[in-house]
C-alpha cells in the first residue's frame, strides 16, 4: 500500500514551453500534497503545499505564477512549470500524506525535467 | 529557521567496518526521518523517530533520537556493497506541519 506515482518519469522540453507533471496517489486519499525539487548532487527543496481543494501555498522564493499547482481531487495534484527556462532544469519528487496520518509522507519516483 | 546539518557529506567505507552519520537540527522539532537515495531515484524511507530516546533498527542499520541535544544519529554496522547510497536525514518543521526540511544528504561509498 501507500504507494505514489508520478507521470511523465522524464521530460525533455524546449525553451518558453510549459510542461506538467502528474502526481497521484494509488491506493489512498491524500489531503495534501507536497512537490520538491532537488538540483543534481544537492539536497530537496521543498516548493509548495498543495491541499485537495484549496489554493497552493508556495515556499519563499518560488514563483507561484511559474510553477502552477492544482490539487483537484484527493488522488491528483498537477505541478505545471510554465515558459520553462534551462535552469528550471531539475528532478521533481511530489509526496503525499494520506488523509488523517499524523506524520506519514509517500514520495512519488520524481520526475526528471531536462529544459533545453 | 529551521537548519539541518549532516556530516559527513562524503563517507567512503570498507565492507565490514562501522560508521556513524550525524543529524543536527537547529530548532525544536516533532519528528525526524531518515530516507535513503539511489542514484535517479526517489526516496525510501528507512526510519521515523518520534520522541527522544526513539531508538529503530533495521539490518545493518540502527537510528536514533536525541531531542535536548537536536541531534540524530543514522549507524552503520559491517556495512556492505548494497548499502551504497545517499542517505538524508529530514526533520519536521515544528507543529507538525509535515513540511520537512532536509540536510544535505550523506553520500555512502562502501568498498569491497
């Protein structure tokens, strides 16, 4: 159980294009979401907090009208990163916290975005 | 701000030998993970500690938790090829917010 997918697994995009990234949770409801983003070699950055229903809430730093979250339903939050630039560059992980859990958090397999 | 130190960053280790990777983190805190990365993979979970004491073994592998100090310890014992990784320590920004801020990550090398 308790399993999280992420779709597309790798993405190549050229430059001002607008890519999204689909992560779902498999087997549970998941009241919120979370997408991180790790640079290669370097540590996750946490981005944003996505809950089903509500607007995202975004760390400091990220641009909220680049980086486009959508939590629709219990299953499916939808990271999309508009006018991709080359540093947008990255391995995107979302995880996902089962509706009531107090502290269990399911990463997703990451998404690789290459920006060309 | 919460902060999260882990050193070493680069742990290169022969086949049987024991280490020790550390955690500080610099705020009080409800929870801290342990997650183990391979290469162009996501994170597995290894261990949850919840309270102070909060000791978990799994194979090779033993954590623990030590709140007044705000330090975590992640051991390794007679380590193997298999463990080779990068391993991060994750803690819970307080109020169980469940927004982690993460270390830097310890890359294992474990030489046969």
């Amino acid at each position: 159980g308790a399993v999280v997918s992420q779709h597309p697994s790798r993405v190549i995009c050229k430059s001002g294009t607008s890519v999204k990234i689909e992560c779902r949770s498999l087997d549970f409801q998941a009241t919120t979401m979370f997408w991180y983003r790790q640079f290669p070699k370097q540590s996750l950055m946490l981005m944003a907090t996505s809950n089903e229903g509500s607007k995202a809430t975004y760390e400091q730093g990220v641009e909220k009208d680049k980086f486009l979250i959508n939590h629709a339903s219990l299953t499916l939050s939808t990271l999309t990163v508009t006018s991709a630039h080359p540093e947008d560059s990255s391995f995107y992980i979302c995880s996902a916290r089962p509706g009531g859990a107090i502290y269990e958090q399911y990463f997703g397999p990451g998404t690789r975005l290459t920006v060309t | 701000e919460l902060k999260v130190e882990q050193n070493p960053l680069f742990l290169s280790m022969q086949e049987g030998k024991n280490y020790t990777i550390y955690c500080n983190y610099s705020t009080t805190s409800d929870r801290l993970y342990w997650y183990r990365q391979d290469p162009g993979k996501s994170l597995e979970s290894l261990f949850v500690l919840l309270s102070n004491g909060a000791v978990k073994q799994e194979g090779r592998l033993m954590a623990s938790l030590d709140t007044k100090a705000r330090l975590s310890t992640l051991h390794i014992t007679a380590a193997v090829h298999d463990l080779s990784a990068t391993y991060f320590c994750a803690v819970d920004r307080k109020g169980g917010s469940e927004k982690l801020v993460f270390g830097k990550g310890t890359k294992l090398t474990v030489n046969p």
